[in-house]
C-alpha cells in the first residue's frame, strides 16, 4: 500500500466543515471510480504537533504507483466531474506540502542478496 500524505492549512474564514464535507465528495468520487483505495482527514489536537506541521493532515491510500496515477490524471484532466471536486477542496487551502510513503518492507523485498 501506498500512502499520499498531504498536509495543509485552510485560508482564512474557511469553514472546517466546509473544508471537510469537499474532501468527503472528492476523495469520496476517486474510492468510487476505483482511483484510490480508500482515505482519511485528521486534524491536529489540542496543538500537540511539530511547528512545522500544518493543522490538517489526509492520508491517500492507493494499492499501487499505477492507481495513484490513476488519481492524479482524473486531477490533471481538468475535466469534470474531477475539477469541481478538487476546486471546492484546492481553493480552501494553503501552505500544503507533501509526502509519499509505502508499507515497508515491500511485499517483493528478498532478503541476503543486498548489495548496500
């Protein structure tokens, strides 16, 4: 499995549950057309996070590099129904980062041939 990590901060006046409910119909829209395994929105508690780190954190999972292209081709299409989804969260938000992470070891990983 891999994980799309994306932290982000709202703009100012954006209602969390605004914010939230666009998530809910975007990543909701690529898990029902089979583009993302599934997905989850966290925010930071009682302000207990590195300071680097923005308040809101969501986790893309995806079974595969090639489902999460997938994804990321129904966003770069600019199509619809993709473009309304992803506008209604994209414009809520600001100082977003990101990060790709993997279940590790990988499920192909054999062990005693390394060479580093």
């Amino acid at each position: 499995m891999d994980y799309y990590n994306i932290y982000c901060t709202l703009k100012p006046g954006v209602a969390d549950t605004d914010f939230t409910d666009g998530l809910a119909n975007y990543l909701g829209k690529l898990q029902e057309d089979g583009r993302i395994a599934g997905w989850r929105v966290t925010r930071r508690k009682l302000g207990l996070a590195h300071p680097n780190l923005p308040e809101w954190h969501i986790v893309v999972e995806t079974e595969d590099m090639a489902q999460l292209d997938r994804a990321f081709q129904a966003a770069a299409s600019r199509a619809e129904p993709y473009e309304g989804f992803h506008h209604a969260v994209n414009s809520k938000v600001e100082s977003v980062f990101f990060g790709l992470y993997r279940d590790f070891p990988d499920p192909v990983r054999q062990r005693g041939e390394e060479k580093f």
